[in-house]
C-alpha cells in the first residue's frame, strides 16, 4: 500500500490516518450488525416505530435475498400483529 500511496503523491500520515479512521468505523458496523443478527447480505429488518424518539421494535429479521412475496408477508405480519 505504501508503493501506491507514493506512486500517486499523497500525504502518506495522512493516508494512514483516514485507513484507521476507517478501519475503525468498519469494526464498529461490525459489531453492530453482529449484535443485531445479521448473518448475510441484505438483511432486511421489519418492525414498528417505539417511540417518538424514532427507535423500532425490531419483530423480524430477513437474512439474505428475500422475494417480494416473503417481503410482504413479513410487513403483513408486522401489521397484524400491532392492530
């Protein structure tokens, strides 16, 4: 990596910097999205609205490709649930 930042000309701290900046972000998603349950990509996540502060009361997780069928079953069931 040092090669290619030196080969392009930019500022190699700097460079450093920002890829432990990322580095980092990347690690936090990370530890989000295991702590939510996602096993694939997508995930898809269906719930309702908790509060007025925008927090959602996950009730179902989707993992992987999902047709539009099971999509919409998903947000039926939601919705039957909550009335």
């Amino acid at each position: 990596m040092d090669e290619i930042v030196t080969d392009v000309d930019l500022a190699q701290d700097a460079f450093r910097q920002c890829m432990l900046t990322v580095d980092e972000e990347i690690r936090r998603h990370i530890a989000e999205a295991t702590r939510l349950g996602v096993a694939a990509t997508p995930t898809l996540f269906v719930g309702e609205l908790g509060d007025t502060r925008g927090t959602v009361r996950l009730r179902r997780r989707i993992n992987g490709a999902a047709s539009f069928e099971t999509v919409k079953a998903a947000v039926e069931d939601v919705g039957r649930a909550k009335s």
